[in-house]
C-alpha cells in the first residue's frame, strides 16, 4: 500500500514545492500527499482520506494551528506519526510538540532533503508499528481460537510467536474423559427452547471452566457430550491424576446443576463420565480452513464405551486400569473385567471414590465382597447382600448382586 502523507501548511507554494521535489516517487507510485491549509481542514482532510500514514504540519497556522492539531491527532484512535516544522530557535514550541507525541521536528525554511530523509524514516516506523499491529491482530485471532479448546495458559503459550508445537497430527500418550447426559434427548424434545438454552449454556460454560481449572484440553463437544483430553498438546507428566481429579471436580458439579434444576421443575439427567489412557493421533484434523484439534484411536474409543458402561453399572464414574495404575495413590474401588463392544480382550474397570467415600466402611466392605467374587466364592452373594441391605444406595454393589442371583459367575461382564 502506498504511503499517504498530509501536508498541513497555510504558504500557498509549498504544495507546488512539494509535488515538484518528489515528483519521481509520485510517478512510481511510492508515496502520495494530500494537502490541508490548516488544522481544522487536515482534520476533514482525515476523515476523507482515512488512509493518512502521516502528517506534517507547519505550527502557525490559521483557525488551528499545529499544535493543537498535534493534541487532536494524538487523542484519536488511529493516531497518526507527526512530523512538527517550526521556526529555527523556536525552542519552546518543538518541546510541546516532542511533549505532545511528535515523532520528529525540522525547522524552517525547509530543506527539502532533510524533509526527504524525515519522511523516509517516519514511514519506515509508520510500517514497523503496522506490521507489530498486525501481529498482535494475528496473535489475537489465534488466543481467541485456541481460548475454544485450551485452558488460558495454554492458549496463550500456543498463540505466542514460535509456540506451535503439538499442533501437527501425531502419535502420543493421553488421558481422554468422555462425558454424556441421561436423557437428554427426552429433555431436548420436552424444554422450550429458550429455557433449554439457558441449561446448555451454564452447563457447559461450568464444565468447561473445570476442564479449563485442570489444564485440560476441550477436544469435542457433540451436542450434549464433551470429548476432554489431557497431555496434549504439552507434556504433563501427571495427566492421568488429572484426569481422575478433573472427573470428580465435573461429576460434583454436575450433581450441584442437577439438584439446583431440579428444584425449578426441570428433570436435568445425570452426567455420565469414562476416562481411558494410552496412545492416539493427536493434532489438528482442520486441515487448512478449520481448526480441530483433537485426537482419534483405540484410546479414544474405549474411554466413549466407559462413559456408556456407567448405565448398566449404575455408576456415574467408570475408569479403566490404565488410568488408575497411572495415577499415585488411587482411591477407588474395582468393577470387574469388561468386555466393551469392539473388543476381544476384556478391560479392567474401576470407579473412583472421593477421600471420604474411600475411607468410609462401605469401601472396605465392597472390597471384601468383590475379593470373593473374584475368587469364586459362593460367600460373596451374602456379603453383597449384606452391603446392599445396609446400604441401599450402593448402586454398584447391587448391580454386582443382581448379577449373582441371575447365575453369573466371576468379575468378567459382557456389556453392549
């Protein structure tokens, strides 16, 4: 884009000066002047040719004189690089000018090299604080894109020059938390839709804002269901504790929501939870048009089969071995051996438990049960039902239950 440069002077000459001295670089098209007589007309002047890069003004001036349109160029938003002529020795007002944000002063009479070489370097800073600008809108756009998937302090180490590791598709590490609504179809078909939105809208912005606390990366949502990974795009040596923190603090709040809808009349479903670890290809499948960052394989699959297994288990936080051996200290408690669609190999699955539940007589009771069960012993339908009988809220411990008196046999379970 050509350079445009105002020219703010009440002598009549000076314009004819101007356009016979850069004629050339008229003519080539590298720079190009608009002409003012004063600083209420360089003020019009602007508002018609918005594309001034720069202005020089002579200081005594008729109507308005240069400095005071120095202070009006300078309270603008576009403010415009200013170059200040005055009379030689008028000290005084070339430090107000300096003072008010002028880039550069000559003094008078002109000397028309001088003037040349002043507008060469004002034009050189007018395109390097363009181009800065222009990155910065760039960074902008791109914290805001990212800001969708990533917690703040990843959008902003990705958006920053330099930081696009973990962007191209690859093959890593991750813990993937799928999260899903009983019922939500029944509530889609049944809720106005503006009380609908409303529900959508705080549940998700709550959920995503504790994927967000636990540094986690939002890589889906679908309608209803989030797709959470964790470990990607940086390394986070702790992702699968993460995870498991990351389900409590989403399966908490989204008990509160429930309950706090509930109370208004409206049926809000549970939220179920399955969290998997292990590789996949993570990276942006947008290609060059769209950003998705995301990731896909077994890994992903199996902790969507986990999210679904919750239904049948009567649990609403199903994990796989995977991720509880990956994780210090795990406080759960086991569910058995399952064998999930699409695979041969049946999957160890356990249900985390907060610090009190974990320590809670309960737990050990399950777990004793569970032992039996797994051992084969014809004790564990008594001990389960005895837990059941002094607990009636174990919905887990009944779903083991049920299974005993319909003939199972051991912890392996088919589930569809």
């Amino acid at each position: 884009m050509t350079p445009t440069i105002l020219v703010v002077d009440d002598e009549p000459d000076l314009e004819a000066l101007v356009l016979q001295k850069f004629r050339k670089q008229i003519r080539d098209g590298t720079v190009a002047f608009v002409f003012a007589r004063d600083g209420i007309e360089a003020l019009q002047s602007i508002e018609t040719h918005p594309q001034v890069d720069m202005v020089v003004s002579d200081i005594n001036m008729p109507r308005m004189d240069g400095l005071s349109l120095l202070q009006k160029l300078q309270e603008a938003d576009d403010k415009k690089s200013t170059i200040i002529v005055s009379a030689y020795g008028d000290m005084s007002n070339i430090r107000t000018a300096m003072n008010r944000g002028a880039f550069d002063f000559l003094t008078k009479p002109i000397d028309f090299g001088d003037l040349e070489l002043t507008i060469d370097k004002t034009i050189r800073h007018v395109e390097m604080m363009r181009d800065a600008r222009r990155r910065q809108a760039e960074a902008e756009r791109a914290h805001a894109s990212l800001s969708r998937y990533f917690s703040p302090q990843i959008a902003s180490r990705l958006a920053s020059d330099g930081e696009s590791n973990g962007m191209e598709v690859h093959r890593r590490d991750v813990a993937t938390i799928f999260t899903d609504i009983t019922g939500f179809t029944s509530l889609v078909e049944t809720t106005a839709p503006d009380v609908l939105s409303a529900l959508l809208n705080e549940y998700m912005g709550g959920m995503i804002d504790i994927v967000f606390a636990q540094e986690g990366t939002v890589a889906k949502i679908i309608g209803d269901a989030i797709q959470i990974l964790f470990n990607a795009p940086g390394d986070q040596p702790d992702y699968a504790a993460r995870a498991i923190a990351c389900a409590h603090d989403l399966d908490a709040w989204a008990q509160e929501f429930r309950e706090r809808w509930k109370s208004q009349g409206v049926n809000f479903g549970a939220t179920r939870i399955g969290v998997h670890a292990g590789p996949a290809l993570v990276g942006n499948f947008g290609g060059s048009r769209f950003f998705d960052y995301t990731a896909y394989g077994d890994t992903v699959n199996i902790a969507a089969r986990l999210e679904a297994a919750n239904k049948f288990l009567g649990t609403r936080i199903c994990v796989s071995a995977a991720v509880a051996d990956g994780t210090q200290a795990f406080q759960g408690r086991p569910v058995g051996e399952l064998m999930l669609r699409g695979r041969s190999e049946p999957l160890r699955a356990y249900e985390p438990l907060s610090a009190e539940a974990f320590k809670g007589p309960a737990t050990a009771q399950y777990s004793e049960a569970f032992a039996k069960l797994e051992a084969g012993d014809a004790a564990a339908m008594p001990a389960f039902a005895a837990l059941v009988g002094s607990h009636a809220d174990d919905a887990l411990a009944g779903f083991h239950l049920r299974r005993l008196l319909n003939g199972a046999k051991g912890i392996r379970m088919q589930l569809e």
